[in-house]
C-alpha cells in the first residue's frame, strides 16, 4: 500500500493524497489553495499518471479540500467521486463561486489560466458524483459491499462542518483511517465526530492547531458566555457589531449561536445582516436539518432569524447602523468582500465593534488588524491609504478543527502502527511528531514530504 502527499508543500493549501492499494489509486481531497492563483493553487496532479485514477473521495467542501475537483475531474473523467449527501449539495455552492472569484480574478490581474474551469465544468463533474451517507461500507467501484474482505471505505462523521466525513480504507488486510479535518466536541449546529476507536493500523491524521496550545479554562460555553456579554457593551457603547466570518460552517455556526442566546433571553432581536453566499449555504443547512450530523433538526435558521442579505451593490451604500450585528464574509476580510468593504467605515470609529471568531492568517487584512495596536495605522486594501485602528476589536475561539489536545488523544487511544501527519504548517506538524514519539514510541510517526512516495 503506498501514499503519496500531492501538497507542493508542508502546509495547510491544496489538500490532497494519493493512495494505491489493490491495484487502484484513490484521490483523497482535491483541494485549491487560498492563497494562490492558477495552476500554483492546485495539488501537483502532474504525480499521477493519466487516466489511473479509480476514485476521489472527497471529505468536505471547503476549499482547500475541494476547489481543484473541476479540474482533477476533467483529467480523469473515469473516476467516480464519492461524498456525502450534504457535502454534494454544498460542493455545487461553493464550486459555482469559485468559477466567478476566479473570473474576477482574471479580469483584476490579467491571469491567463484563469477561471481554471467554468461553470460547465463544474456541472460536468457533478455528473460523476456518487453520494454515499455515514456507516455504509463501498467498493472501490462505488457498489455496496457484500462481504467484508472486498476492498472498501466507509464514511465517518467528523464534527466539522457538515457534512465533513473521515474515511476507513480496509484494503490488504490493513485499516487505514484519514481523519480529513475533524472537530471531536459538538458544535451548536453540528455534531462532534464519532471515529473508530481500534483496529486501524494507519492513521492518516489532519494537524491543523498542533502549534496552538489550548487556553487553562477555555470552553466553548465560556466563550459563548463573553460573546454575548460583548455584544451588549457594543450596543452600550452607541454602535454596532461587525463579525468578519467565513461563509461555510463558521456564519451558521455564529447564527445558531444567535439564535439560542436569543431564546435564552441573553440577546436582544436586533437587526441581522449576512452576505449572499452565506444565504445560499444556510439554506442548504437549513434544507438538510434532519441529516444525522445537524442538533436542531427542527431549527430553521433562516426563519428564525429572518437576516438582511447584503449583496456587493449594497456594500457601497450602507453604513453601520446602532444595535446591529453584520455577520458578513470573507473571514480572512479578503480584497474585494464584504467584510473588507465594511472595515473600512468602521476600522476609524471607536463607538463600531470588531469581533473576531475563527482563523485569520497573519498575511491577511484580518491578520494584520489582529496583530495592530489601537492607534496604528492599517493598510487593508492594496491602493488605498492606511486607516488609523480605533474601533474595539476582541477575539473569540470558536474553531472547527478538534483541539491538539483532543487529536493527540485520540492518535493515543488508537495506537495505531502507523501515523501518517498531514494538513499543517511545519511547527504543528513537528509538535505532534514529538510528542506522539513520546507516547506512542513503537508507531512509526511520518511526515510525508510533497511528491514522495511512502509506503504504509
């Protein structure tokens, strides 16, 4: 059985792995990476022989793990491509957008591989799409297994947006498990994730916040305590509330959230604002609220809360108004999204309100107001003057991605044979090298380098 890291580096970018095993090649992930442009922004596909693939299995649909599956699709259009239900139905989402953020793209910096697919070709990958729920084991051919000693995978919930899945691989005897990105503590909105807890001789596992120790008393109750309690003081303060938030998972996570310190009295009804695309994947969210991974099932977000859609026009002529929340995307407060086009009319005003609640990478106009000091000024958009800091920022910690703790844990009950670490930068990825040596000194831990092959 071999793997092979398609990554171009040690990072957290285009996810995606290659394994061979039983005469077939399966893709796991295809991801596109944030912060690149073009054929740079893929996984090195040019590693695989064309035409070999017999399946990619896709774990979620966040960018990084999907944005490339156009493209991958179109040269191996004999694969089949295997998800869950509710990854497929937002895959189409953010595929779709994707098409139009790289147009734009095009047009801005004269990038001529770009889009590196079009709307049709999302549409005819989506023609190869099989969709596989939770707890069903299938062959490599995409049929039900009738016996277990048939080559199989096998989905599992893995709690960290929905849909997001980690899968088993038995093959050749041997169990190998990709943990894709996992959260094991439940959400508001979706539950934890429910692994196996033996028998795995290969664990492939995701190491996102491995240089990220968890504060001495951190919850996500606690947190959940302060945001409400910041919120208020904002609305004290005679502003509004401005939340720089990703459109998948982390807007309906911030509005369930919402939603439940309204019904426990904790929130007024104040007027509500979110962007078009979080729209259209909260009512995918809302569409699928029986689906096993979602608490709530009888929770309609978009009714419940009855949010005003922000559109790119509305953006120019809107200012912040008193006692409002703008849960609006990107995260990151990217060039060109809403988040970045409404930081600048509040960025200068010491009555608004900042509130950070996820991931902001340092390079990023988010990163960089993180890292400010009140007073400092801040360039947020290419071309544009700096804006002097003065609004009130605060950071909150309501992430995804399972603690390091809680993996390092997991990685340990399992005892594993082998450990395959994937998906973070080199000091995550090298935290848990160490200490997985120290706890698990007869498993082999790997650091599989981009390109070569290993074997498991």
């Amino acid at each position: 059985m071999e793997f092979q890291n398609l990554t171009r580096k040690v990072e957290i970018g285009a996810n995606s792995y290659l394994l061979r095993t039983a005469g077939k090649s399966l893709v796991f992930d295809t991801g596109m990476h944030p912060k690149a442009r073009g054929l740079a922004a893929t996984p090195d596909f040019s590693a695989i022989p064309p035409g070999s693939v017999n399946g990619i299995i896709v774990t979620h649909a966040h960018q990084d793990h999907l944005g490339s599956l156009p493209v991958l699709a179109q040269r191996e259009p004999q694969a089949r491509v295997y998800m869950t239900p509710a990854t497929a139905k937002i895959a189409e989402v953010m595929l779709h957008n994707s098409v139009n953020v790289m147009t734009r793209q095009r047009e801005e910096h004269g990038d001529e591989d770009l889009p590196l697919f079009t709307h049709r070709g999302v549409d005819r990958s989506r023609a190869g799409w099989q969709l596989c729920p939770l707890g069903r084991s299938f062959g490599f051919d995409g049929e039900r297994c009738k016996n277990d000693d048939e080559p199989s995978f096998e989905f599992f919930n893995a709690g960290h947006i929905l849909g997001a899945t980690g899968v088993l691989i038995r093959s050749e005897g041997q169990r190998v498990f990709y943990t894709g990105d996992v959260n094991f503590e439940d959400q508001t909105l979706v539950r934890g994730a429910e692994f196996p807890t033996e028998g795995v001789d290969t664990l492939i596992m995701e190491t996102t916040r491995g240089d990220s120790p968890t504060p001495v008393g951190l919850t996500r109750a606690g947190e959940a305590d302060r945001l409400a309690n910041a919120i208020h003081a904002a609305f004290e303060r005679g502003g509004s509330v401005t939340i720089p938030i990703f459109a998948l998972g982390k807007t309906q996570e911030i509005l369930a959230l919402i939603w439940k310190m309204r019904l426990e009295g904790r929130l007024p009804r104040v007027p509500l604002y979110i962007g078009g695309l979080s729209t259209k994947l909260t009512m995918i969210y809302d569409a699928m609220a029986s689906d096993p991974q979602r608490t709530h099932p009888e929770l309609n977000l978009l009714k419940e809360l009855s949010p005003y859609v922000l559109s790119g026009r509305d953006i120019f002529a809107i200012s912040p108004r008193k006692a409002c929340i703008y849960a609006i995307s990107s995260g990151m407060m990217t060039e060109n999204t809403l988040s970045n086009f409404f930081a600048r009319r509040v960025l200068s005003d010491p009555k608004q309100s900042l509130f950070f609640v996820g991931y902001s990478d340092p390079e990023s106009p988010a990163g960089r107001i993180r890292a400010a000091q009140a007073g400092d000024e801040i360039v947020i958009e290419t071309g544009q003057p700096p804006l002097p800091l003065r609004c009130h920022i605060e950071d909150f910690n309501f992430s995804a991605h399972a603690s390091r703790e809680s993996l390092l844990n997991y990685a340990i009950g399992l005892r594993p044979k082998k450990i395959v670490l994937v998906h973070g930068d080199r000091p995550a990825i090298e935290w848990f090298q160490l200490e997985l040596h120290r706890s698990l000194p007869d498993t082999a831990i790997i650091i599989p380098e981009p390109g070569k092959t290993i074997t498991i």
